[in-house]
C-alpha cells in the first residue's frame, strides 16, 4: 500500500519572483510584491557584498531559480558555481559549471555501472571474457573503449558515459542533448579559445543554464514523470523503486508512508505521522492517490 514520498530536496526560487510581471495587478498587490522584491535584493546584497550591488542582483536574475532538485553531490557545488557568477567571477564559474556536469556523469556511472546489465545483459558481469588479462591488453591497447566503463577510477570521455547511461535509461534522448551543449562549453572553456574569453561573461550564463536544467531533468524533485500524478505532494511511482538509479537517489530522499499519513513539520526536517505504517496490503498507483485525496478531504473537512 505504501508509496515513497519526496522529502529531501533543494530550491531557491527566489529569482523567478524577482522576473516576475506585474501588469495587470492592483496597487495594493503591487506595493506589497515591491515589499517582497526588497527584501529579497537585501538578502543577495548581504550575502554577496553591497560593492557593485545592482550587477549582483542583476546576474542573479538573469540566472533564474536554482533547480528544485532531490539531494546529492551536486547541490552544494552549484550554490558555489552560482556565487562565483554573482561574484562576476566569470571563468571560475564556466569552468565550475562544465567540470560539474562531467563530476555528475562520473557519479552517475560509478555508483550504477554495478547494478545495470553489462556486456551480453547479465548484471555483474565484465564484458571483457578474460579479465585477468585485462590490464596487459589496456597496457597494449587492444582493449576497446567501451570496456574502460566498467573499470576506471574516473572518465572524462563524455560520449561514452552518455551513451551508457543511455542505454540503461537513466538519462533520455533530452538530457543527452543538454549534456552534448555542455561538453562543447566545456571544450571551448579548457582549450586555447579567443572567442571564449573575449564572450566570457555570456558563455557562463550558457553553461550554468545548462547545467541547472540538467539537474532540473535529472533529479527532480516535484513535476517530473518519476512521480505518481498529486496535489502538491510528490510520490515515486511503484514501478520505478527496484530500478537501481531511484534506488541509489530517490530513496534516500524520500519517506514510505501510506495514503493516510500526515506531515506534522517540514522544517528542518520532514516529521510524518503515519496511522497505517504497517499495512501491507497492494495498491495501484492510481488507487494511492484516491485513497489519499479522500484521507485529505476528511481532514479538510473537519477543520
């Protein structure tokens, strides 16, 4: 009956209020988000200094929300990739954006390589057939490319870590595009390029736009198809929890509780009170979601 419910997760949506029009609004509307819009600039400018202070909150802006993404290695390295473009540290954040996005393809093949069929589709198996012989054959090199992904410490072929988590259907042909954007930034950033520097400001914006949509696609952490369709709650669907990427992100991320739970604290830390926590009985998707609008609609109703 259980479900698996988003719990840990990061935002800063800050910067989509501070895009946001207000044409059409009442006076009264308007004099309160004005309110809000200042309080907000006085944070960005506490934070990152009151010295070139209209350019700060500018570039804030101008990068958009940071992604409403699960918890992983990535959250806390944006933030500083995030900072340095605020900062008008251009190159550091360019470079930071594109070597983030290879640490994120790294992370992703070595904590799975182990749990998706390998070689001929059976799990755990190295498609090299001899691999005591497999050091002296790379010493050689006759060993082929694609073998190096079930062995090495560390990858920067991107192609090839693409490709492979291509074909065990953690990214998508979306995701792959973005990635293939961001490893084009990458090689003009670390290679002799004029036109890189001389256009240095914009190309970090590109890459950090990238990088946060990949992260928005990749871990999401509400709105995505991973999740069982609700109001406002996100539930992993049933048929993805022994999949070994949800496994390795999602679950940690996330609380199993029944459709008659209630969240009695969301911060710092997500407190449930869950009536049901040891009913096993099978459920649809589907029927998760009646249950849970009309556990809701009770409670609603008695307030």
């Amino acid at each position: 009956m259980k479900r698996y419910r988003i719990c840990g997760f990061d935002f800063d949506a800050r910067a989509n209020i501070l895009n946001q029009s207000t044409e059409g609004w009442s006076e009264e509307a308007k004099a309160n988000f004005q309110k809000q819009t200042q309080q907000i600039e006085q944070e960005i400018i506490n934070e990152f200094g009151i010295t070139d202070k209209i350019a700060k909150i500018k570039r804030f802006k101008e990068m958009g929300a940071k992604p409403l993404s699960i918890i992983a290695y990535h959250n806390f390295l944006l933030n500083q990739i995030r900072s340095a473009y605020i900062q008008g540290g251009f190159y550091p954040a360019l470079t930071g954006a594109c070597a983030l996005g290879e640490r994120i393809l790294n992370h992703l093949i070595l904590d799975l390589r182990d749990l998706y069929n390998k070689g001929e589709g059976k799990l755990g198996e190295h498609p090299c057939k001899d691999c005591d012989k497999l050091k002296e054959l790379k010493l050689k090199g006759l060993v082929k490319p694609e073998f190096d992904i079930f062995t090495c410490k560390s990858c920067s072929n991107w192609d090839l870590m693409i490709n492979n988590l291509i074909k065990w259907e953690v990214i998508n042909s979306d995701i792959k595009s973005l990635f293939k954007k961001l490893s084009k930034k990458r090689h003009k950033s670390l290679h002799f390029n004029t036109d890189t520097i001389n256009n240095l400001e914009n190309e970090s914006l590109e890459s950090i736009k990238l990088l946060q949509e990949i992260i928005q696609k990749l871990f999401p952490a509400f709105g995505s198809s991973y999740f069982i369709p609700a109001k406002g709650e996100a539930y992993l669907k049933k048929e993805l929890e022994s999949k070994p990427f949800f496994k390795k992100y999602y679950i940690p991320n996330s609380k199993l509780v029944s459709p008659f739970h209630e969240v009695k604290l969301v911060t710092p830390n997500f407190i449930i009170e869950d009536t049901k926590a040891d009913e096993d009985k099978e459920i649809t998707d589907e029927e998760f979601i009646r249950l849970r609008e009309e556990f809701l609609g009770r409670k609603n109703s008695k307030k």
